[in-house]
C-alpha cells in the first residue's frame, strides 16, 4: 500500500456492524469494505439470520441508486444472500444498464440449463438487443444449454451480422455450437445458410466435413 504523506489506520471491525449496515456498505467508495460487507451477510444468511432489513435495502439500492457500479454490489449482495429468484432475474433482463442485463443472464444459467421459458426468452431478446456486450454473454450461456435447446438461440445471434468482425463475439457462438453439430449435422447445416458470421459458415462445415471423415 502506497500513501502520501502521514495516514492514520483507521480499524474498522465488520462483524460487529449489524446487517443493515453492511448493506449500506454496499455504497462505499472502498470496494474492500463493500466486499468484505457482502461476505459477512452471505455467511449471516447462511446461518439463518434476520436479514429482511438489509434485503429491503439492497432492493432499495438496486433499484432507485443511478450508480450502475452500486447496483451491482446490491445485486451481487442479494444473490450470495439466497434472496433473488428467478423471476427476478427474469425482469432485469430488461433493465436499461446493459451490465445489469449480463448479470441477469449469467445468474440464470449459473448453477446449470435454465428451463425451456427461460431459453425461450433468451432468443427473442438475442434477435432486438442492441448490445454487444449483452449478446456475448447470449453466446456463452449456449454452453450451459441442452444440445437440442441450443439452436434457436444461435440462429437469433448469427443472424445479426453487426458482430461479424468483433474478434470474439463469432468464437464464443461457435464455442457454443460446437458439440451440438455433430449431434444435429442437419441443423448446423441450416444454420450455415442463414447465419451471417462468417467464421461460423466456415467452421460448420469443416467440423461436418471432419465427422464424415
């Protein structure tokens, strides 16, 4: 640790903050603190502690701060406390901060396959969303799918060539795709005609071509 001139160590002992103000922590301009709060309240739900005012303050936080990187804390502060479910998830997936829409994706698949609603839902917002960053976790959430489940969601990626040349973006999709080609050659080829990334027309292909041989 660097400091400029003379500092006085200030010892802040956390635990003995009770719930309501480590969720206010979540607000610190120090990160340390803000993780270490979230920390303490994982470990208090786990044991089973009133949390219902730390919980209604985080939702406070996520929902009305204007501060995305507050959000988030709040966000990610409710997930290890057990206290967002599905439905929850589902509604920030339209949320207007972009960041908070990956989060909503990767909590959604975190733990595995989402149900079909869900999968359903990501393909039709992979065929209007307007991020970029948004449709590369689109992409990476393929791999937690079921193969047979993949494919409408990679058609609504590869459909929008906006991406074609992003140095990522194509990869992620075909890191998707990759081991539902040879269990469905006549899909992949399907998809090689209305895709329009250039490097998954080439890759399809090839795999199929390499399954033949």
């Amino acid at each position: 640790r660097i400091a400029y001139g003379e500092t006085k160590a200030k010892s802040i002992n956390l635990k003995k903050l009770d719930s309501i103000e480590l969720a206010e922590l979540q607000l610190h301009s120090n990160e340390r603190l803000a993780r270490h709060a979230r920390r303490i309240l994982q470990e208090r739900a786990e044991y089973g502690k009133d949390l219902r005012k730390a919980k209604q303050r985080l939702e406070q936080i996520l929902s009305e701060n204007p501060n995305v990187t507050r959000k988030l804390r709040a966000l990610w502060c409710l997930h290890s406390m057990g206290e967002l479910d599905g439905n929850q998830l589902i509604a920030l997936l339209r949320h207007k901060e972009e960041h908070i829409r990956v989060w909503a994706i990767q909590l959604l698949v975190e733990f595995g396959a989402p149900n079909s609603e869900i999968i359903d839902l990501f393909t039709s917002i992979a065929k209007i969303e307007k991020s970029a960053l948004v449709r590369l976790y689109l992409a990476s959430a393929l791999r937690k799918l079921p193969l047979e489940k993949r494919w409408p969601l990679a058609n609504a990626l590869g459909k929008r060539e906006d991406l074609n040349e992003d140095p990522v973006f194509p990869l992620m999709l075909w890191y998707g795709i990759e081991s539902a080609v040879s269990a469905n050659p006549a899909a992949a080829l399907k998809m090689v005609t209305s895709c329009k990334i250039s490097k998954i027309q080439q890759f399809i292909p090839r795999r199929l071509t390499a399954i033949k041989n």
